[in-house]
C-alpha cells in the first residue's frame, strides 16, 4: 500500500491501473473533506477522457443492498463471507473490490449517478500529472486543430487556434453553426472555446445529435485581449467592410444541422 500524501487539497491514497496513466487509462483514490473517492479513466478514444467519480463508502455491501451477494461473489471469485468482511476493512482498496464488482455487474452509472466529466489531455495533467510524475507544463493547453469563439465591437468571430479563420457573424449562433459545419466537412477531431472576461478559455461540449440552440446558462462574451484575438482582428474587419451576402454556415443556423455546441461542465 502507497504512502498517503498530500496534492493540492485532498490526499492520494492509491493509484489504479496502468503507470502511464494519461496516456493507457488509470485512476486514483483519495480522500477529501473526509470522505474517499475512487476517479478513474480509459484509454481516451480521441482528444477527450471519460472521467467517472465514484465515493467509496464504509460498508459497501449495504450501500449497493440491491445487488445479490452471489452475483458479486460470482464476479470477484471470493465467498460470501470474505466479501462481507472486505465490505466494513479499514483497507480502502478491499473495499474498491467490491465497487469494482458492482461497475462490471451493473455498469458504471450504477456507481457513478451523475455521470462522466469530460476533459482534456491538458485538463487532466493539470489534475493529477504531478501524481503520475508527469509535467503539466509539458500539455499545451490547446492544440492548432481546437476552435475559438470570440467577441468583437463588430460581432462575433471564431476560426482555428492555428490561425485559419471561418467569418464574423452576428450572433453566438451563426458562429457555432459554422465550426459545426466545418467539423462536419473536415471530420476533424477538436474542442471548441469561448473566450470570455480575462482572455480566460471556456471549453464547450460537442454533441452528435442536432443544433439546439444557444445553452440556456448564459454565456458572457469579454472583450479581452488575447493573443489569439489579435491575431484574427485584422480579418475580422475585413469581413465586415464587404458587406457579403450570407454564406452557407451563416444560413445553417435557419435550418437544423448536426451537432450541439453547449457550455462544458467541467
């Protein structure tokens, strides 16, 4: 069993799954206001990890009463009475042994109830690199593919972090409908960002499905001098001295399109 220490403000208690954590999945189990959690990933499949978030309670065969002791006993190859004790031990990892056995019964909702956070490579060595010796300076924060949402005097813009810029529009909208589009056509795997007050990055969620619309938490557009909004100025006012007739993203938003831009939870 691993030393306990210290990481920002809660306490790591053990590390689960592989060494290289952000890069093959792993996890790790720390105690914070008194209680213990167990938060744990896969493999990422693209730019993004699934990250669940389970408590590990004191007795977890009466927090998980509705599942049957053979079917766990089953699942882990341990008799009743061991998982009975493995259920109350001060060990904190006997007791993940049994959490794990209700995950792979009853799926990960079943000890995750309110589902998944979404993060990206940056995000998650900012979160826990330093545990797993890694260097969180060494993640960029975004990459040249990721998009960016941003706020002028004469409308909204938004285009590629690499600079590639797609148009000024009027409305949040008309910009979410256009990278939509454009991911579409590309296929490109990015995240989207907003910038708000401070030059600080929002990160937005994106969803296979339809255009829903503006997200119903409303989203402050600063008017901050980031690098990235420097960069993009001078086209930016180009586009609006044309005067050019709406374009195809523009006339998306008209119509429904497939996918759903909405303020990330993390």
């Amino acid at each position: 069993m691993r030393r306990p220490r210290k990481h920002n403000d809660l306490t790591v208690l053990e590390l689960t799954g592989d060494a290289d954590a952000l890069t093959y999945g792993g996890g790790v189990v720390f105690r914070k206001e008194g209680d213990t959690f167990w938060q744990f990933w896969d493999q990422p499949t693209s730019k993004t990890f699934v990250v669940w978030t389970t408590r590990i309670g004191v007795n977890i065969l009466r927090d998980y009463k509705s599942v049957a002791r053979a079917e766990i006993s089953s699942a882990t190859g341990l008799p009743v009475d061991t998982l009975r004790t493995m259920s109350t031990s001060s060990r904190v990892m006997d007791r993940l042994t049994l959490i794990q056995a209700v995950s792979q019964l009853e799926g990960r909702s079943r000890i995750c109830p309110t589902g998944p956070e979404e993060l990206t490579t940056y995000e998650m060595a900012q979160r826990w690199g330093e545990v797993f010796e890694v260097d969180p300076s060494s993640y960029p924060k975004f990459d040249k593919e990721d998009y960016v949402i941003s706020e002028f005097e004469e409308g909204m813009a938004c285009g590629q972090v690499a600079g590639r810029f797609l148009g000024l529009y009027e409305t949040f909208e008309c910009c979410a409908a256009a990278i939509a589009e454009d991911i579409e056509a590309s296929g490109v795997v990015a995240n989207v960002y907003i910038e708000e007050d401070g030059g600080e990055m929002e990160k937005l969620e994106w969803s296979r499905g339809r255009w829903l619309g503006r997200s119903p938490v409303p989203i402050r557009m600063g008017f901050a001098k980031a690098t990235w909004r420097y960069r993009m100025r001078p086209y930016s006012r180009e586009a609006a001295k044309k005067g050019r007739r709406l374009d195809r993203a523009e006339r998306a938003v008209k119509r429904p399109i497939r996918g759903t831009l909405r303020k990330s939870r993390t």
